[in-house]
C-alpha cells in the first residue's frame, strides 16, 4: 500500500491547541443567523439547553485560542507540505468542506485541552489551473483523547499546477433532484456588515474588510467568507428539518461554487431524499444561490434526523 500514497499524503501538520468560551458560541450564533425566540438555546447562556451551534469547530483552525484580532496572512503561512512545491497562501480558494459530528461540543473549553490536529489527504495537480490539497482536521481532547468532530477540506492553490504530480480521483456529486420543487427554502438577507460581523469569529481575512484585495482578485471588493454561506445554511437546515436541536445533525457539506456580495439575498433550497440510514438520519440535499444570480454553494448534502413539524417554505 505504501507505493500507493501519493506526494504529501499522510503529512501531518503540527497540532494547534483551540479555545472557545460561552461568549464565542454566542456571537457565531448570532453571526450566521439564528433566530429569536425559537432558537434561545444557541443565542442565550442561561437557557436551561444552551448549546453550541454543531458547526462552530470549523472556525477552530482560523481561532486558535485567541481573543484579539491576528494577522491573517502570516498566520496561513502554513508549513510546507513535504513531498511537494511550497504553495503561495495568498492564492488559495476554498473548494469543499465536509464536517462530521461524533459528540456535542462543551459550550467552553474552560478546564480542558482541545487542539486541531491535521494531516494531509491528498494533493492533487489540476494542471495550468492550479492544485487541490486536501486535508482533515479533528478537533480532539487532548486528556481523553476523543475525537469532536472531522472535518475535510480541500484548498485550491490557483494557477500553481503543472508540478507533475497525480491528478486525484473523481470526486462524488450530490445534485439535487432535478425533477421536484425543493421541500423547504430559507432566505437570508446579508448587508454591507455581514462579514464585518462574521469574521469577528476569529476569520480575519482582509478580504472580507478590506476593499483592496477583493479589487485585486477581480472581485471589485470585499466578498463575503465562503464558510459564512457554509454555517448559514447548516443553520437553515437544521431549523427546517431538525427542529433545531444540535443532536440532529451528524453530517454536512458543500462545495464553493462562486463568491457572495455584502448586501446579496442568499436563498437555501433543500430537498429530502427519503435515504435514511439505521440511525434514522435522512440525507438532505441543498443548494445555496444568490437571488437572481449564481450559485454559490453545490454539492451541498447534509445527514439530519428529522423531528417534529417538518416547515415547509417561508
């Protein structure tokens, strides 16, 4: 099996310690658009099922254990994966995330040792287009040494491709029904301070501040965070189907298809599948478009157990 492994898979980057307090799990709720009264449990810290929202560890590997804003770019200067070229940060696009969900989340880490540790899956050469790495981060307890959650992304280094190594396999679609009206839809209405807020979670990219770098990239300024649409959606899901309870969800995914404007409407189009695996969680296939535009989130596939009185559309 070892000839197998292709360049850099296996590689295993230094593990990072994580923090998080009541007052984080507050404000990603609020940031991604929990609602008030029927979801007091994630935006309230003395309702008797204060809860983290399920996807709050994605945030861990841009967090860290900090309270204070950091510098973003030198922070994703990332070690060089051995066994391949040393790829520019700056340059990089998100291309999927898939989080897995193994036990609830302690609404703080105050009194234990959490740290995010992660490995390469696979690189890939994409040719002139660039390169995908793939990854997975697992947000452990250090003392126990149980497994959180696993998430796997893969990162797209663009235009720096053509280095020779193994193209990667054909990755699963997950397309809606092509045939039937989505079984729920949720609209968000972003605003100029979307991001502004939302990255306020410990994701610092200037892009989604800064007008200049978003210019550069041909954006004409700042976007909102891809992994903004991401968690907004696994929000909108869970309430539609799981009665917003965090238990109810153990799986969720979806592909960055194109970048969100401050001030564009995002409207979530979910469809059930009636696959139900022996647990009783349902797989639910969405997407995520910008109205009366592209859209931005694909592939979307998300595992809930549905509970109580399924809403249909707003």
């Amino acid at each position: 099996m070892g000839k197998e492994l292709g360049p850099g898979v296996g590689f295993e980057f230094p593990s990072v310690p994580v923090s998080w307090m009541k007052r984080d799990l507050l404000l990603f709720a609020a940031s991604i658009g929990a609602t008030y009264p029927d979801e007091l449990h994630f935006l309230y810290e003395l309702h008797p099922s204060f809860a983290a929202f399920p996807t709050y560890p994605i945030i861990l590997p841009f967090k860290h254990t900090d309270q204070e804003v950091i510098d973003f770019y030198a922070r994703s200067a990332s070690t060089p994966i051995e066994g391949v070229p040393k790829f520019d940060t700056k340059h990089v696009l998100d291309g999927e995330r898939k989080l897995q969900f193994f036990k609830p989340l302690p609404v703080t880490s105050e009194g234990r040792k959490f740290e995010i540790r992660s490995k390469v899956l696979g690189v890939y050469d994409k040719g002139k287009p660039g390169t995908v790495v793939e990854t997975e981060q697992c947000l452990v307890d250090v003392e126990s040494g149980e497994t959180y959650s696993r998430a796997v992304g893969s990162g797209f280094y663009v235009g720096q491709g053509g280095w020779g190594g193994p193209k990667g396999p054909k990755v699963p679609n997950y397309p809606p029904p092509a045939d039937r009206a989505p079984d729920a839809v949720r609209v968000f209405q972003t605003t100029l301070e979307t991001p502004h807020l939302y990255r306020l979670n410990g994701d610092y990219n200037p892009l989604h501040a800064d007008p200049e770098p978003g210019k550069k990239m041909g954006f004409g300024g700042p976007i909102i965070h891809g992994l903004f649409s991401w968690n907004m959606s696994a929000h909108a899901i869970l309430q539609a189907f799981g009665n917003s309870k965090p238990e109810n969800i153990k799986e969720f995914q979806a592909r960055f298809a194109a970048p969100v404007k401050p001030a564009d409407k995002l409207i979530t189009e979910m469809w059930r599948t009636g696959d139900v695996d022996k647990d009783g969680f349902e797989e639910i296939r969405f997407i995520v478009r910008v109205e009366g535009g592209k859209t931005v989130l694909t592939n979307g596939r998300a595992l809930v157990k549905p509970e109580g009185q399924v809403k249909a559309k707003l």
